[in-house]
C-alpha cells in the first residue's frame, strides 16, 4: 500500500475514535526516518490507548502491518511506527510539552 493511502486510513481511524488536532507532516523530504508523520491528541490515557487500537486494527484489517510500537503502557503518548508513516498520539499535555509541530516545522503540512 501507497504510503498516503496509508496516511488517510489513519486519519479516518483517528477521525471515527474522536481524536482531536489531528496533523499530518510529509516529512520525506527532510528526513529519512519517514514518509509523513501523523500527530494527534486523546482526551485521557484510556482515549491515547483506543486510538492507537483503532489505528492498528483498521490498517490490519487492510492488510498493513505495525513494524514497531512504543509507549502502550505510557499514559500519555503512544507511537505506532508503520516504515513510512510514524503515527504519535499523545495526551494534551504530553502533546504540549513534546511540541513535534514545532521540532518539525520544515515538514508540509498536508490536509487528509
């Protein structure tokens, strides 16, 4: 799968859980970690963990593996690594203090 098919099924994934703020940053231009990086927020630690849920299985359920996964058993911030779409969802707090917007200010913000 194309990696911004990929980008738009976690965007609808977070979108039907309710996850607020959510950003996508092409960032394959600057850095060689990723193609796009997808940021968003959950109300509270149990809405950090339905989100990452929901993302992992609707892109399982298309056939697209997680290669790695960091943070669960954190109450603020989750990271799903799909290769060439880094998904982060983070508590407001957490989302605050991190600021990945601004340490990747270089990147395109693309709408979904």
């Amino acid at each position: 799968m194309e990696s911004l098919q990929t980008v738009k099924l976690i965007a609808k994934a977070l979108e039907d859980k309710k996850g607020l703020d959510i950003k996508v940053l092409e960032i394959g231009g600057i850095s060689e970690l990723s193609d796009y990086m997808v940021i968003a927020t959950g109300t509270s630690s149990t809405h950090v963990k339905s989100l990452a849920d929901e993302v992992e299985y609707q892109l399982n359920e298309a056939g697209v593996s997680v290669s790695h996964i960091e943070g669960y058993r954190s109450n603020s911030w989750i990271l799903l690594d799909y290769v060439d779409v880094i998904v982060h969802i983070f508590s407001e707090e957490a989302r605050d203090y991190y600021d990945l917007e601004r340490l990747w200010k270089d990147g395109k913000e693309i709408e979904i």
